[in-house]
C-alpha cells in the first residue's frame, strides 16, 4: 500500500498554486493533479496541464530562491541542444520566480533503473553506452579543462564519512578514506576534465522510452569534474547490488566504467585514477541512515568492501 500524503503539505501546494494561478496569465488555465514528490521544506512535485499539455510543476519551498532560478536557466540552455532525437532533457514550460513555480514537460516512459529491475539480466548491460551518451551529450559544449582540486573532495568525503551511523561500513570507509588520499597525491598538478554536468546522474533521472533517453531534474546542475557523474550513476546501482553486466570493479559495473571510457574518450590518467578517485568520493558522500532495509546496508557494504579492495591496486602504474 502507497503512503498517505502529507495533507498539510498538499493544501498548502494546493493554496500557493491558486495563489499563482491568481497573478500569472499564463497559469490561469493551468490544471493540478497528483502530488507526485515532496522533500519537506525543499520542493514539491505535481502532475498537471498547462494548456493541456501533460505537465510536472515544481514548487520551490526552501532554500535559495535564485536555485530555482538557477535550474530554469540550465534547462533553457540545454533545451535547444536535447530537444531531438535519442538523447533529451525535459522541455522548459514556464517560470513564476515571484511564486516559486516552474513548469516543464511531462515525460511518458520507465525510469531506467526501475526497467534494469524488470528486464531480463542478460538484455541489462546494453543500456550502458546509450546513458553514457546522454551524458556526453550534455557535458560535451561546456566541456574545459582545470586544475584538479581533490582536497576539496577529501574534505567534503571526510565530513559525510564521519556520520556513518554503521560500524562496519565505517571501518571500511576509513580505508577508503586512505586510498583516496593515496590517490590524490598521485595527482598532483594534473588538470580535470570540467562541464556543466547533470548534478544528480543517477539512472532513475533518466526516463526510457523505446530507444528515447530523456533527463529529468537538472537542478543540481553545475560546473563540476565530469568524472562526478559518471560516479553518481555508477554507485547508485552498486549501492542496491545492480551490477548489469554481471563484472564489477570499484564496487561497480566494470562495462559501465568501459562504456564511460569509450564515450569520453577517457585518459588513462582519467580511467586510473580520476574516476576512481570520484566513485570513492560519491560512495562516501552517500551516507546510510537507519530508516534503510538491511538489504540496501548489506549490499552498500559489499559495494563498499569491493571497492576498498580494487582502490589498493588502483593508481599502481603512475
């Protein structure tokens, strides 16, 4: 059975919506329909039409209101170059900044990692080079070289690792913690390869339909090592025991390292020791909290044992 909704949370949508409708032209014959998310005092997200057309709207409801802001203008810049064809991004609508409301497409399709769950294991791994290529797609015109800057990383690793409420997933991380700073003197003045990246690439951002990728909730868009997303995506199926190919390294699908790889182009220097760096970094960043099953604890520390393991003899050759 579904959870109840928070029916304090949706009258209050529901108020701050007719308050919108009310001042902007453009929503006065807007439609709300099913609460479909709520991150209490964050966001809120609906289903609806605008002009009847099938539509999500996003309430802003904490935070810096110039994020939202923020996210309407990545969407607008990405739109004219993932409009078409296989790999997309939802289309911008409209914006009421003044009332916290933005407006995109409503998109038709599966969550990708919810259709790894359904299909059969042998058909999984083929989804991999097409996810990398959306990624390509949208990091590809931002695309600069920088100076590396893992301390920054390390640090933000550290202060996440160190409220892991598990004991045994805290003594692996303090091995991992090792490694990455292993890792991060190899570096040394090695430059990283930066973009406007998604944010938050994990594969239930992406919706798939037919042979149709489409990317959704870019709010966490922002110039970052490239190498960020590709670990979000990868240590998200890791951390739940989702392995499509069947081979892992780094506690992760060792085909959805290699697909990255062909994609990008990846150095060596990238696939030896950047990206690893990064999917030690992400995995530390993703802190368990009680509310989680056994099985996600037990499979984040089989992921995690498994990564600790391959990061000892990553980085060997530089």
């Amino acid at each position: 059975m579904a959870p109840l909704p928070d029916m304090q949370a949706v009258t209050e949508i529901a108020r701050r919506f007719d308050t919108a409708k009310a001042a902007d032209p453009v929503l006065e014959n807007a439609e709300l329909g099913e609460l479909l998310r709520l991150v209490p005092g964050r966001r809120a997200l609906a289903e609806g039409l605008l002009d009847g057309r099938d539509a999500v709207f996003r309430f802003h409801l904490g935070g810096p209101p110039a994020a939202q802001a923020r996210e309407w203008a990545e969407l607008q810049r990405i739109w004219p170059l993932m409009r078409d064809g296989a790999c997309r991004v939802v289309e911008p609508l409209h914006f009421n900044g003044d009332h916290g409301v933005m407006v995109v497409s409503r998109v038709s399709g599966t969550p990708l990692l919810q259709h790894l769950w359904k299909i059969d294991p042998a058909r999984r791994a083929a989804i991999l080079g097409p996810a990398a290529r959306w990624l390509r797609q949208y990091t590809e015109v931002s695309e600069v070289w920088r100076p590396a800057k893992p301390g920054a990383w390390l640090s933000r690793a550290e202060r996440a690792s160190a409220k892991q409420p598990f004991r045994r997933l805290a003594r692996i991380e303090a091995g991992i913690l090792n490694e990455l700073h292993r890792l991060a003197r190899l570096m040394g003045k090695a430059d990283w390869r930066c973009a406007i990246g998604h944010g938050d690439f994990h594969p239930n951002n992406l919706i798939l339909r037919g042979e149709r990728l489409t990317g959704i909730d870019t709010g966490g868009s922002a110039v970052m090592p490239v190498y960020k997303d590709m670990a979000r995506f990868l240590v998200h199926m890791g951390r739940r025991g989702m392995i499509p190919s069947g081979r892992s390294y780094l506690g992760v699908d060792a085909d959805g390292i290699a697909a990255f790889g062909d994609v990008f182009s990846l150095s060596r220097s990238e696939t030896g020791l950047h990206l690893p760096f990064m999917i030690g970094c992400e995995t530390l960043l993703r802190v368990e909290t009680r509310k989680l099953k056994r099985g996600r604890i037990r499979h984040a520390e089989a992921m995690s044992q498994a990564l600790l393991r391959d990061l000892r003899e990553a980085g060997r050759d530089f």
